[in-house]
C-alpha cells in the first residue's frame, strides 16, 4: 500500500488503528481507493475522501462511467492519444468492440 505497508490487514492498522474486520465501509474504500496511488489517495487527505465518494456513488448506481477511460467518472469519452491508442490495442487483441461493450450494466 504505502509506507512499506503491505496487505489490506496491515493498512486497517496502520490508517486506522483497527483490525481489517472492524473497518467501516468508508474506511474500507479508502483502502480499495489508494491501491492506483498510494501517496496520493492515503486515507484521510482531501483525495481519498472524494475517491471514497465516487466509489460509494458508483456502487449505489448513482453515477456510471462514459467510457472505458472516465476511470473518474466525469463522463470523459475520449483520452490522452497514448491512452487511445492502448484501448485500441486492447480492442485489437480481445476482439472486443466498441459497440459491445455496457458500460456501468
């Protein structure tokens, strides 16, 4: 995770002083949350809070994502020309077409 801290039991002592059972659900999407960037999303600053959010928000079907890049779920439909050109690798090498794909069902 961070810190040299490995495992979702070692975090929820670490973040939270607390056995991995005894986390609340915010507690334990703050953990889920910070795996992209630990440093960045370490529970308890601004950025984890509203990852947490948008995680919450996203599970209760609140929000879904625009495309398979609006990983932020602020309908984003087009990326970075690096990050287009690996979706459409990735489309090469699974077959997979645009058109098929559900995003949020």
């Amino acid at each position: 995770m961070a810190r040299g801290v490995y495992g979702f039991a070692n975090a929820a002592r670490t973040y939270y002083g607390k056995e991995f059972a005894a986390l609340s659900d915010d507690e334990f999407m703050s953990l889920v949350g910070m795996l992209i960037s630990p440093n960045h999303f370490r529970p308890g600053s601004p950025a984890s809070a509203e990852r947490v959010q948008r995680i919450s928000a996203y599970l209760k079907g609140e929000i879904q994502p625009a495309s398979l890049l609006d990983v932020e779920y602020v309908g984003k439909t087009q990326g970075s020309p690096t990050e287009e050109m690996l979706v459409m690798l990735l489309r090469l090498v699974t077959d997979a077409k645009p058109e098929t794909i559900a995003y949020g069902q």
